[in-house]
C-alpha cells in the first residue's frame, strides 16, 4: 500500500466518522424523519480526493423510506461539505455522493436462505452430514460461508436459493 494510498483510506475513516455526527446533529430534513437509524458504513475517495462515495445503511426502514433518505442526504450533503473540510483540515472539500448500502440486507437474506436450506435437510429426515462427510463438513461450515460469501461487499451478485431483497443488485 503506498503512502498515497493508506492517506486515503486514513481520511476515509475520518470522514465516516465525522459524517455519522454531522447527519444525526446538523442535518434536519422531514424525509430523514422516516428512517430509524443512519448508518454510514462506508467512505470510498477517488484517486485526488475531490468525491467522496458515501454508502449509507437504513436498518429497519422501509425500502421507499431509505431512497427517500437518500436523496434528502444528496440535497443536504451539499451543505455539509464546508464544514467537514474544516473539521478534517482539508484544503479542498470533497464532493458527496450518497448512495444506498444494502450489504447488510443481503447478509441477512443469504443468512436466511442457509438457515432454511439446514431447516429443510433436517425435515426431510436425511441424515446429519457432519456424522458422514468427514473433516470440515460440519453444519457450521454453511454459516461461514453465508457469512462471508458475498454478504461484506457492496455487490452481492448470484447467489442462488432465491431472491436477494429488493435493490441488492442496484449498486455497482
């Protein structure tokens, strides 16, 4: 990782951070009314630092809600572009640009579709296939695999076994 490179990621975080408090204490706008909770999950900057990419997260929100939510960040992550760059020392302010984090949604719909999976192999009255398949086949090596196959990333892609929740194939 170059000098350049870790800066990044290190203003990133800082970003994020900052970004959380400003939302929940600067920002006032009636469509934020509908969402729960804010999350900022993730700060991506470009190469030069002028765009900031900030994925936002709406756990428990309805779907028309957190597209709301969003476009009321859009209209108000204009006016916290000053004051974050002063807060961070930077000489020029990033543009924000926010967009909807459903990684978490996916997570708990692959989690889902591996726990019914298990549910179903149980009822169907096979047999356990940790007592049969030997080494590294016991029924938590699904869960791993739920966990970490897709569910991190932003772009969930084709796990079969059903329909990933609504919008998990908008980002890119």
């Amino acid at each position: 990782m170059s000098k350049g490179e870790k800066r990044r990621a290190r203003v990133a975080h800082t970003m994020r951070l900052h970004l959380s408090e400003m939302i929940s204490r600067e920002l006032k706008d009636p469509r934020l009314e509908g969402v729960p909770v804010i999350s900022v999950n993730i700060v991506e900057l470009n190469g030069d630092m002028s765009t900031a990419r900030v994925f936002v997260g709406f756990p428990g929100a309805e779907p028309a809600a957190a597209e709301q939510a969003v476009r009321a960040l859009e209209t108000g992550g204009r006016r916290l572009r000053g004051p974050l760059a002063r807060r961070m020392n930077l000489a020029r302010a990033p543009a924000l640009r926010f967009e909807l984090d459903t990684s978490q949604e996916f997570g708990a719909w692959l989690t889902e579709v591996v726990r019914e999976d298990e549910a179903r192999t149980r009822d169907d009255g096979e047999p356990d296939s940790s007592a049969e398949a030997g080494p590294g086949a016991d029924g938590g090596a699904d869960e791993d695999k739920g966990a970490t196959g897709g569910a991190g990333g932003r772009s969930p892609g084709g796990a079969g076994g059903g329909t990933p929740p609504s919008g998990s194939g908008d980002q890119a």
